[in-house]
C-alpha cells in the first residue's frame, strides 16, 4: 500500500516535469536567483541609508 502511495507520487512529480520542460526550469531558475539578488542589494541599499 505504501509503495503504490509512493509509485504515485513520483508519476505526479514526473508528470508535473513534463508539463514544465526545460524552459519553465530555466525560468524559475533564472527568477529565484534574480530574487536572491534583490535581497542582497536592498539590504546593502538600506544598510547603506540607516548606517549613515
């Protein structure tokens, strides 16, 4: 039982893959590292404005 619980879970997982290819990976790739970004640089931005 467990196993066919898990069997179906990574079909949804590959199925979900699937649908997203390569380029939505890319995408998402692309905009959590943008966001990391953002992140770092409006820290140093209001570090720089409140240190002051």
């Amino acid at each position: 039982m467990e196993n066919n619980q898990i069997e179906n879970e990574n079909s949804k997982l590959k199925k979900w893959f699937k649908r997203v290819g390569i380029g939505g990976l890319i995408f998402f790739t692309v905009k959590g590292i943008a966001w990391l970004f953002v992140f770092y640089y409006g820290a140093e931005i209001f570090q720089d404005c409140f240190g002051k």
